[in-house]
C-alpha cells in the first residue's frame, strides 16, 4: 500500500503507483518539479506522467 508523500523507490512502488492510479509528484532535491499526476508508464530509467518524462536518476518522486 502507498501512503502520502512515500518515495517510489522500487519498480513495483512505479507498477503500484500505475495500476491504482496513484498521484505522484516529481522533484529534485527538497524543490517540487512538477505537481505531476498520474503515471502513464515507465521503465528501468524514466517515467511518463501525462505527457512528460522524466528521468529516475535526475528526479525523485512521492506519492501525493
């Protein structure tokens, strides 16, 4: 189960995140990047939120 502001730090948090339509949020250090929203996909090195990609080397990402 994913709780409020839980980093996604295993693919299965990313599959979880996708398959119950979790909201994310992208950040970069302590700074929101982007409020996000849902995931659409990913792989081994980037997710797709909406129509953007981020990469999961540069970026973090929590449960909004």
């Amino acid at each position: 189960m994913l709780i409020q502001n839980q980093l996604l730090l295993e693919q299965v948090d990313f599959d979880n995140a996708m398959y119950w339509k979790v909201p994310v949020s992208v950040w970069r250090g302590n700074q929101v990047i982007d409020f996000g929203g849902f995931i659409k996909q990913h792989d081994d090195d980037a997710v797709c939120i909406a129509s953007d990609y981020f990469s999961k080397k540069e970026f973090r990402f929590k449960v909004r």
